[in-house]
C-alpha cells in the first residue's frame, strides 16, 4: 500500500507541475491577474500576476521532498509512548505509513488549489468549497490520529 501511495503523490505531483506549465506557458495566456489566495469561504481574496502559480507547485515538491527525506530514517523517529524494542520496526512501519499517507494528501491538497485557482482565473468564476478546509483538517488530522492510535496499539502488544 504504501509504493502505490508514493506513486501517486509523485504522480499528482507531476500533475500540479504539468497543470502550472501549461495555464502559463500553453496557447491560452491568464489574464493579467489571478487569484493567489481563497479565504475559508472559498472565495478568491488575494490576486496577483500570473507568474504566482509556479509558487504552489514549488511548495509542494518541498514538502514532498521533506517527507521523503524523513522517511528513508525511520531509525530516527521519536514515537508518542514509551516503546519497547521489539515493538521498534512494527511502530516505524506505521510511521512510514503515515508519512506515505499525508504525502498523499498534502499533494492531493496542493493539486486541488491550484486547479481551482486556474479555473478561477480562466473563467472568472468559481470558489472552493468552504467545507475543502474543515475537509482537509478533518483527514489530514484523522490520518495522524488513526496512525498514533494504531502505534499505541501495538505498542501495548509487545
């Protein structure tokens, strides 16, 4: 599960990259003015030139490239309990888990933006939904906690 995770936060990630590259550089130009920020309604609240879409792309290959980085030392991970060594490699396969997981979905969450802020730009029209935040909150935050749950659990087991 987890490679077919990472496959497709590399692949989003592309995505984003690809769907950038094309707004800007593609036949059909932005206007000179596009929408850089949504507010928790949804609505676009910050404008800026179109060259400001290469910013979202960037941010996410950061953070990809952080938690990749992260998690080729798992030997490194501190973990929320006190933890027995025999429960060392089962409470860093979850961790590994979890990184691969929110990977996932901060890319997925980056991707969405800048899609919605295109399509605002192109069209004129267009919000995020105001439940995207409490959405994201709710699995970015359901993710950690499922994990560290499931951490405690098996460190109780050895």
């Amino acid at each position: 599960m987890r490679k077919t995770l990472q496959i497709g936060a590399l692949l989003l990630l592309i995505l984003t990259w690809a769907i950038t590259a094309f707004a800007i550089l593609g036949p059909n130009g932005l206007p000179a003015r596009i929408p850089t920020h949504f507010n928790a309604s949804g609505q676009p609240d910050g404008w800026g030139a179109p060259g400001m879409l290469w910013v979202i792309p960037l941010i996410a290959t950061v953070i990809y490239l952080l938690m990749s980085l992260v998690s080729r030392y798992p030997s490194s991970f501190n973990f929320p309990m006190r933890t027995h060594p025999a429960a060392r490699r089962a409470l860093e396969v979850i961790a590994l888990n979890m990184l691969s997981w929110l990977k996932a979905e901060v890319v997925f969450l980056f991707a969405c933006i800048q899609y919605t802020a295109i399509r605002f730009a192109r069209s004129g029209y267009g919000t995020l939904s105001p439940l995207f935040l409490p959405a994201v909150l709710i699995v970015v935050f359901g993710t950690i906690g499922w994990h560290i749950a499931a951490m405690r659990r098996a460190a109780r087991a050895h």
